[in-house]
C-alpha cells in the first residue's frame, strides 16, 4: 500500500480527531439545557448556534451602557483572544448588541439566532442579561488565558426577571478585615448570580472599618485589630467610594452597617468618652457578643452618631444606612427604645432610610424602615404591624457562617449545620406564619467573619450556597425545585474550577466537571 493511502487511512483521522478533542466542548444546541443560574423566568429554544467570532463587536444602542459592554469584553477577550471592540450604533452579523429599553426593573430579553446576540433591558437588565449569557457559553470563557473555541450558544430567547428587588449578601470586615482587591472580587463573584445588594458589616467589637474624619481614632486605633490580635485595617473615605464605584458599575447597591448601641466595643475603646463611665475600653479580639453599648444617656453619644451617619451618607448614594441593633444585652430596653428612635432621626435626617436587624422593631419604626429579620419571627411580624417591610436573612438558612456539617473545618453552629440543600429548600414567603411574600422587601444571605480569615476561607463558606440562595431572591418559587437545582449547580463545578473558586465539594451535589487532580 502506498504512503499516500496510509495517510488518508491512519494519518488524516488522527489529526481529525486531536482536533476534535482540542475544541471547546461545545454547549448543548438546545437552549433549554442551559444550566443557568439563577433559573431563568422562561427559556424558549430554536435548536440552532450562535458562533461568537474574531470580528465580532459588542455594540451598544446607547452611550450609558459602555461600561458594562466593557464588563463584558472583559469578560470574553482573555479567553477567546478576540478584540471584540466596543463602538455605538448598529450591528452586523456576529455581533453581540446590547440595547438600552425601559420595561420592568431589572428585566431583560435575549434574542439569539445564527447571526447575532441581543440582550435588552433597562441598565441593570442588560447587566443581568450579560451574567446570563456569559452562563450560555462555554466554561473555558471564565479562563483568562487564550483557549481554542469555537464559541458558540445555542439559539432561542431567553425572558427573565427578579421576584423580589433587594437581593444581597453582607460582608462582616469587622471580626476579620478584609482589603479592596477582597471586596471587589467578592462583588465579582456575588453579582455572577445577580445580587444586587452588598451590605458591609463595618463596625462591631473587634473593629471599626471606615474612615470618620470628626473622629479619626475610630479607624487608626479602632480598626488597628480583629479577631486573633491580627492587624485588622480599615477603608479610608477613598477606598470606600472606590468600592462603591465598583460595585455601582455591577449594579450592586451598598448599604454600610454601624451596629449600635451594642457591638460597639471599637468605638467604646477609641474614645474614652463615649462610655458611661467615662474609661476607654480595651481593643477586643474574642469572640463574644452582647456585652458592649454605647452611652445612651449621654448628649456626646447622638453628637458621635450624627457625625458618623452624616459622614457615611455623603459618601454612599444607596438608600439605606443600616443601624444594627442586634444583641444589646448590655443596653436596658427602655434605654435601647429611646436611643434607636433617636438614631433613626439622624438617619432620616440625611435622606437615607433605615435598615436593622429585627430587634429594632422594638422601638417606633420611621417610614420606610426595614426589618432584617435574623432571629426573632415576632420582631418581624412587629415591624409589619409598623409598616415596616421585612429583608429575609434567617440565620438557620442563610447564615453562610454556619458550617455545612460537623466536619466543616471553619464556621460556627449555634443556627445549626446548613448543607447546601438546607440552604436551598425554603421560600421566604412561606417561612415566617403570617408573613406574606407582600410584606417581604428581598432575601440577604450573611457572612459573619469570626471563623473567615482569607478570601478562600469566603469562597469556601459561600460556594456554592450562595448561588442557590440567589436563586430563592431571583426565581419563583413555584419554579424551583432542589432534584433539578441540583443539577444546574453540579454542571458550574468547571466554571468554579476555571475561575479558581475554592468552593466546598458538597456530597449533597451531583458534581460534574474537571476531576480535581488529589494532592
Ligand atoms: N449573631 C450576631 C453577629 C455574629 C453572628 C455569628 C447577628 C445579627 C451571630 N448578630 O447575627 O454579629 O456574631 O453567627
């Protein structure tokens, strides 16, 4: 036999089939097997592909969504190696088109077919549209290095919008601080699932977390530790816009916390006179709770309090200042009453509105208040009775502090284990008697950081329960079901994986993906 035909015989199939095995596996033709999540209002398939090309550009109908058409090509050039220009007008073939519409808040439409990608909406629409679409795509375009294509998503139109309209997780950098480039990733990972709301624990008895410039020592000496006798740190003024800005351009509202009048041991160290007794405590780094309060009796204590709140609200354009006022066991009720009243007039007075945990429906709620409740279910069916509306976080289900099981090797467990499933298989409009999906403003899943020192110890506790709980804020929940989550969420292990996510392996979860090399 000839040279040429054992080319063609042996020669030729070989290479076919190292090419073959080099590409990109290709996602599933048909929309419907997407594994998106949070799960999309409705999914319509017509069996086809888009192939995402070299010339391909990401054009905008209007000048206000360059910034996340630059969020995208972010996302996609590392990985495709493609330039993916952004510019202003019409598409052509190839193109990927986000377009600029008023509809429902946050909402927003995919229309893909074999020549162009359209994402429409109104401006955070379009940027949960992005997070839905980058999810059509094969996980090798989370890599941030080159990888072979071809890039294609399947054809069909995807219609979605969120259930409830504050959908966030809260960040302690109080018990354990953590940096800017911390954060930012941390709104990266959270708004991937379309939370839209980033609350900042930046004040408790371990430390105080952001610059006040009428009280300088707050930061230096209050925020000069943490958990353990680390060095802790803080945010300048800068730093916190700058974090602000980033979570904005993601569409992630901030809302900082100032607990008070209890876990206020930070502050009650850093000036002598903000105490009773007029003696500075000592900086603390335990882990107790409930044993600190500010003087509320003292004039000192509401001149401590404006000034912050004033400070704070000049440099946070989102609606909420949230008070605390959780576990202030150190601070009598009929002292504790008077002083949240006080503290939410100061509030109110710099146009913000007022967010706290559930005690403070305790005290008179002002207009517009909400109820985070944590704990107690009769605290937020009191807020209720005020008109205040309620933000889900019940610590049993959405305290991603809490270990996954007994062998969790960092959280705590006073809320019980929380596996991924316990995380998932709950509605919050179905939770509390008596409270209805009306009198509920939006879920917040928390992340308290006494056991939580790095950002993996934070991917660790919050993958992959944060996706799911995303879900429960974004989804109805007559369309979630945990037998078919689960699923969606094992098909994202690649997506964690290539991202470097140092997410928790749940035995709760059909994992699929890259087996992760032991060792
Ligand atoms: N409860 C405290 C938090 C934190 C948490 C740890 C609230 C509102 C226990 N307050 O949760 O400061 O210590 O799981």
């Amino acid at each position: 036999m000839n040279l040429d035909r054992i080319k063609w015989l042996v020669f030729f199939p070989v290479i076919g089939l190292f090419w073959a095995s080099c590409q990109t596996p290709s996602v599933p033709m048909d929309l419907t097997e997407a594994n998106v999540i949070p799960l999309p209002t409705s999914v319509e398939a017509t069996g086809s592909s888009f192939e995402l090309m070299a010339e391909s550009h990401i054009v905008i109908s209007d000048g206000s969504l360059q910034s996340t058409a630059e969020i995208l090509q972010g996302i996609l050039k590392p990985s495709t190696g493609y330039s993916l220009e952004v510019v202003t007008g019409i598409p052509s073939d190839g193109d990927i088109y986000l377009v600029l519409e008023q509809g429902d808040a946050e909402a927003y439409t995919i229309s893909i077919n074999e020549d162009q990608v359209a994402i429409k909406g109104d401006a955070p629409g379009i940027f949960w549209g992005v997070q839905t679409m980058r999810q059509l795509l094969p996980p090798q375009i989370e890599a941030r290095t080159v990888q072979p294509g071809p890039w294609r998503i399947a054809t069909g139109t995807i219609t979605d919008k969120p259930t409830y309209t504050y959908r966030g997780s809260m960040l302690d950098v109080a018990r354990h601080f953590f940096g800017v480039d911390d954060v930012k990733r941390y709104i990266d990972l959270i708004s991937m699932y379309k939370l839209n709301y980033l609350h900042l624990g930046l004040s408790n008895d371990q430390g105080w977390r952001i610059e006040i410039k009428s009280w300088p020592r707050l930061a230096t000496h209050g925020g000069s530790t943490e958990v353990g006798g680390g060095e802790g740190g803080y945010y300048t003024q800068e730093d916190y816009v700058e974090l602000v800005d980033y979570a904005a351009d993601r569409f992630v509202t901030m809302v900082p916390e100032i607990d008070m009048p209890g876990h206020t041991n930070a502050a009650l160290a850093s000036y002598a006179e903000l105490n009773c007794d007029g003696k500075a405590r000592d900086l603390y780094t335990g882990i107790e709770v409930g044993f600190s309060t500010l003087c509320t009796d003292k004039e000192v204590t509401y001149r401590f309090v404006d000034d912050v709140i004033r400070e704070l609200s000049l440099i946070t354009p989102g609606p909420y200042i949230h008070i605390g006022g959780d576990e202030s066991h150190a601070t009598p009720i009929d002292k504790y009453i008077p002083f949240v009243n006080r503290v939410q007039q100061i509030v109110t007075s710099y146009n913000k509105k007022v967010l706290g945990w559930d005690e403070i429906a305790n005290a008179d709620l002002v207009k517009d208040a909400v109820v985070q409740y944590w704990d107690r279910a009769d605290n937020a069916l009191k807020g209720v009775e005020q008109g205040a509306k309620v933000l889900m976080s019940p610590a049993s289900r959405t305290y991603l502090d809490m270990q996954y099981d007994s062998t969790s090797p960092l959280g705590l467990h006073w809320a019980g284990y929380i596996e991924v499933d316990t995380s998932y298989i709950w509605d919050p409009a179905s939770m509390v008697e008596a409270l209805d999906q009306d009198d509920i403003l939006g879920i917040e899943t928390p992340l308290w950081t006494e056991t939580i020192e790095t950002m993996d110890d934070i991917e660790y506790m919050v993958f992959p329960r944060m996706p799911g709980i995303a879900e429960i804020g974004w989804t109805p929940s007559d369309q979630r079901d945990w037998e078919e989550y689960k699923v969606r969420l094992g098909k994202q292990k690649e997506r964690f994986q290539i991202m470097e996510i140092n997410f928790y392996e749940s035995a709760t979860v059909p994992w699929e993906g890259i087996e992760k090399v032991k060792g």
